[in-house]
C-alpha cells in the first residue's frame, strides 16, 4: 500500500488533536481525480463542523475518523478515475473539496473531478490555495443570491474579513458602486480593495455614513446586520455568509433576505481564475506554514488578529 504524509485528527476536538503522520495514499475512484498537493488553506471553525467528522452535511451518520482538514488546496493532477476526460494528468488545478470528505493537509486528495478547475495562470499554488472557499462565497453572494448587476451599490459588512475582502474586489471588478465597513486598522487596506467608501464598524449610526444600498452582504454577523437594515433601499436584499438574517425585519422595510453556506463550483472557480489572471482579484495571505507545523496554523486560527489566509505549503 502506498503512503504519504497527512495530518490528521483520530478524535474529535480541536487543533490539540491534529498529528502529522503517515497515511495512506488514497487512490482515484470514478469520476475522481488523485491531486498531488502543492498547498492547501484554512477555515476558521472548520473543526467544530459536523461534516468534518462525519460523511453527510448534517453531521448525522457514522464518524468518519480519522479525518484530514483544509478543504481549499491548489495541486497537480496525479492520476485520474474511470470516466474522468477532464482535467487531464499533469494539469495545475485548483478547488474547493466537499465539506464530508478528507481535506488537502496531505501530499495527496482525491475529490470528484467536477469540481476542480484550471489555477490561475498568474498567481503561485500557495495564493491559488488562498482563493476557492472565501472567493466562492464571496461569488455566488453577488451572482446567485444578489443578482448584482452593474452599477448597483453594494455595502459589505466586515469587509477586511477572511470573505468579504473578496465580496470586495469581486463587486469592484463586477462594476458595482461598493461601500464597506471595517475596522479602523483596515480601512485603508479595504480602499486598496475597491472599496470607494469604507466606515469603522464601529461608526455609532452607519446610517450618518451610508445610503441607497442595493445590496447587503454580512460577512461579519447579527450585530452588523441591525446596524445595516436602515441603509438598505426597499426591494434590496441583505445576503447574509456570518449569521443567518431577521426575515421579519427583512419583511418590515419591504426587502429580502438569503443566507447560504458556500458549495463547489467549477464554473465559478472558472471565472474566478480569469478575474485572477486579469489583475482585478488578488489573493491575500496571512502567512505560510509547512505541512508539518498544520496544527500551529489551526492554532493562530483560535487566537489573534490575521489578514487573509494562512496556507500550508506542501510540496515545490
């Protein structure tokens, strides 16, 4: 049996129960495709999902121990299944893997190949790795949920955020008139992202600073959605990714309202990658970590202020 380096967690908990360890390498079944790992990121609270622990989105079912975290890898093809014409062995690719299955803090994944798209020509694998979970959100909250269209105006709350730093540049690059809050350390970070206006959250009345919102999105919670409600124009809608939204204050101010949780997307990672290569999105990264220091990563998620992604670098 072939082997690799993984962390992985044999219980459930948090960052103290990750080890780096050998592993099985998994093998490529239908419609898979076996990536060879070149750096892969991670999520905040990923470890306190059910689907990390088990094989069904709810959380029901069996455990699914031991289990591998970071879910956004950029790689390479390594081997592909049966049925599998594209991407071909050898193609750079990048992605988001299903919530339910075994991460990318390994030299090797196997996810359905669906799901994977060509990496951005322009960018290294470290800040390609950066991209699929947050840029994701960040698209199908402008293109599935809001309908955005150009020049409407946009207000991202929590715009320095792991999300909303890309709902940013993305509704800059899609020709919205974009609004943003943030903290006061980032607010000219936030301007450097697209942003024409951007307000610290902690503006008693956002209301005195913002007005005539088309769109809402809420990267950063309840509190910030309260705040929110009176700047949006009626027949708005609030997009919520931090916390679901109050649909009967929606229903008051004559708006609507949708929360998501944030699914694979090829054709999105599609478009993503070319805004990438166009020069109108950037990734943003905390820092780089070795496979090896995983935990350590997962660790500085829990505790302290970051910028961006921190990514695990796997292999040159």
């Amino acid at each position: 049996m072939s082997t690799m380096f993984a962390v992985r967690a044999h219980t459930r908990g948090g960052p103290e129960q990750l080890v780096y360890e050998q592993a099985p390498r998994p093998e490529p079944g239908p419609g898979e495709v076996l990536v060879a790992v070149k750096a892969a990121s991670m999520t905040a609270d990923e470890l306190s999902w059910p689907e990390t622990w088990t094989y069904t989105p709810d959380g029901s079912g069996p455990e699914r121990t031991p289990v591998i975290p970071s879910h956004e890898f950029s790689g390479v093809v390594a081997a592909i299944g049966a049925g599998v014409d594209s991407p071909a062995v050898g193609e750079a690719v990048y992605g988001l893997i299903p919530f339910a299955q075994n991460g990318a803090a390994a030299e090797y994944v196997t996810l359905p190949a669906d799901v994977v798209a060509a990496k951005p020509g322009t960018v290294d694998h470290d800040h390609a790795a950066a991209l699929p979970l947050a840029a994701l959100s960040a698209w199908e909250a402008l293109h599935e949920h809001a309908g955005l269209r150009e020049g409407q105006h946009v207000l991202v709350l929590g715009g320095g955020g792991g999300v909303g730093m890309y709902v940013v540049q993305l509704a800059a690059a899609l020709g919205a008139q974009v609004s943003a809050t943030a903290s006061a350390a980032d607010l000219e970070f936030v301007e450097g992202l697209g942003a024409e206006q951007v307000v610290d959250y902690e503006s008693p009345n956002l209301s005195d600073h913002v007005r005539d919102v088309d769109v809402i999105v809420d990267a950063a919670g309840a509190a910030a959605q309260a705040q929110a409600w009176p700047v949006l124009k009626q027949g708005g809608i609030l997009v919520a990714i931090a916390a679901p939204p109050d649909e009967a204050e929606a229903a008051r101010r004559g708006a609507r309202s949708a929360y998501f949780v944030v699914k694979p997307d090829r054709a999105a990672l599609v478009s993503i990658a070319q805004l990438v290569d166009d020069g109108r999105v950037r990734p943003v990264l905390d820092r780089v970590l070795p496979l090896a220091e995983t935990r350590a990563g997962y660790e500085a998620l829990e505790h302290g202020r970051r910028r961006g992604k921190i990514v695990i670098h796997v292999a040159d």
